[in-house]
C-alpha cells in the first residue's frame, strides 16, 4: 500500500511545480538509501523506485545521474532484497545506442553481469523482468532458460514470450530452447515454454505451419514435434477441426498426391499431420476406454465451426501478436 502511494503521488507530478516536490523527496531518499541500517536501505530503494518509475516525464539530468549512480552501487549491496529493490529502481535508465542496441548502456551492462554472478534468485528475476528487449539481452533471456532455480527458469520463458519475436532466434536455439523448455523436470517451466510455443504462434499468424518452417522441421523433428503437440495440448489448434476440414476439403492426407496436380507434402506438413493423427488416435483411445468403463455410456458429440484456413483452428483470444 505505500508503494503505491508513493506511485499514485508521482503519477500525479504532471507539472513543474510538482515533479520539483518529488525530486525533493527522491533527493531524501537517495540519502537514506546509503544507511548503515538495513531496512532503512531496503525500504528506502523500494520507495525510491516507486517514484521514479512512475513519473510521467523525465527528471532533471542531475537527479537522474544522482539515482542512477547510487542505485547501481546498490546492486553490490550485501542484502539480496536490496540489490532486488535496487534492480527495479533501474529499470526506467536503460538508453539504446544509435542502432537501437544497448551495447554500450553502462546500466543495462551492470544489469547483465550481476545476472551472471548473483546468486538470489529473487534478485535474478528482478534483472530478468527490467532489461530491455535487443540482441545483447536477448542471449542474457536464452542463458538463463539454463538457471539452476525453476522460478528463474520460469521467468525466462515468460520473458521470452513478452520480448522476443521467433524471427530473432535461429533455428537450432529455438530448436534447443522449446526442447528444452517443454521437456522441462518443472511443470511450471513447461508450462511456461508452452506459453512461449503460443506467443510465437500467434506471431505466425495462427499458422503453425509457418511456426515449424522457422524450426526447420527437417532437421529438429523433435522440437518440432514437441511445438505441435504443445499447440494442441493448449488447444490452440483444434485437430478434429483441422482433420475434418482436410476430409472435407481433400487437404493434407486426404490430398490427391498421385494425379499430378498436387505437389508433395512440406517436411512441416508431413511431421504436423503424422503428429496430429496420432494425438487424434490417442484421443479416441482414451474416450472408448472412458465410454466402455462407464457402461457405454453417449460421449456428447463436439460441434464444429471451421475458419478460412485448414492451419489456422486456433481458440479466439484477444491478444495481438506481440503486443
């Protein structure tokens, strides 16, 4: 509750004279943050990040240095609470380079070579959630898919599917990555790198073909085939609708191959539709054992509504790609 008092207190500083009173109280601050007292120093970098990252403009250059440079000592300070609360202070300071890159931002370097070394978990999440989306960060998210700990395992995936675009990986580390992270000993992370799989399927436009060229599903067969099966599990490809569409329509297996007019199937088609009817035979496996264990009882029929695309059977939802 005080945080976001102190929030709400510098969201309202939308004036000169009001973004000068909370520069006054950040100067405060900024000197109790440099305590002998523990809590003192905690609390203080709590409520300073608060402020600082709710302001609607930007502050004085010389307030800013001021935060910045004692926010950054503060990540070799002895408590991990505070290092943690020091991260999230930090995170409006970050500044691209001309090319949109942040090699050669001092904060966001700083930021990366305590994810390395730090051994809080908490303070390790902390990093994960403030540093920008770019190249140089990007490799910092895939490294810690490796963490020893499931919640910054965890956290990376999420941030990977927050920040990064499938465009930016290439292919034997999505491969990697999405194998890694499926197969994963945590439910949660698995959990997770299948929330990964959506996102950049919804990055694909709903076309989980596109998603397994960017596999390359020749060569990673079992990535592949753990991204499809992900998609289904998550029931954002509906295969009793794709595979009624393709009886209908003579698409995929039911496509005539041999007449000439049809050229022969992708290797993305050939692994999704082998992995689709086999999640399909298993599926009818599972509902005729239920059905026989229950009497017979009538399995209720499923209802079907077909989009455009034979690909694109995916569940509503109302996020945009990447946004």
């Amino acid at each position: 509750r005080l945080l976001k008092f102190f929030g709400v207190i510098a969201s309202q500083a939308t004036s000169p004279e009001r973004m000068e009173c909370v520069e006054v109280l950040i100067g405060f601050l900024l000197t109790w943050c440099q305590s002998k007292e523990y809590a003192t120093r905690w609390r203080s970098c709590q409520i300073l990040g608060s402020l600082v990252n709710n302001v609607p403009e930007d502050m004085s250059d010389a307030v800013a240095e001021q935060v910045e440079e004692i926010t950054l000592l503060l990540l070799e300070d002895g408590k991990p609470t505070v290092r943690a609360a020091a991260v999230k202070a930090l995170t409006r300071f970050p500044q691209p380079d001309e090319d949109g890159n942040f090699k050669g931002c001092k904060v966001v370097g700083a930021l990366l070579k305590v994810l390395r070394h730090d051994n809080s978990k908490e303070v390790r999440k902390a990093i994960l959630s403030a540093i920008p989306s770019s190249p140089v960060t990007f490799k910092a998210l895939v490294e810690r898919t490796r963490d020893e700990s499931d919640d910054v395992r965890r956290m990376a995936y999420n941030m990977l599917a927050e920040k990064a675009l499938v465009t930016d990986v290439e292919m034997v580390d999505l491969a990697i990555l999405l194998s890694r992270g499926i197969l994963d000993r945590s439910a949660p992370v698995s959990q997770a790198a299948k929330n990964l799989v959506v996102s950049w399927f919804d990055g694909c436009e709903g076309e989980p073909l596109a998603l397994l060229q960017h596999i390359d599903a020749s060569q990673h067969v079992e990535a592949a085939e753990l991204t499809v099966k992900a998609l289904l599990s998550t029931e954002r490809v509906d295969a009793c609708q794709v595979a009624t569409m393709a009886a209908e329509n003579g698409l995929g297996l039911r496509a005539a191959y041999g007449n000439g007019e049809v050229s022969l199937m992708s290797p993305e088609e050939a692994l999704f539709w082998r992995v689709v009817c086999e999640y399909l035979a298993s599926e009818a496996s599972s509902h005729g054992l239920a059905a026989a264990n229950t009497g017979g009882a009538n399995v209720p029929l499923r209802t079907l509504t077909f989009p455009n695309s034979p690909y694109q059977c995916c569940r509503p939802t109302s996020r945009t790609p990447f946004g």
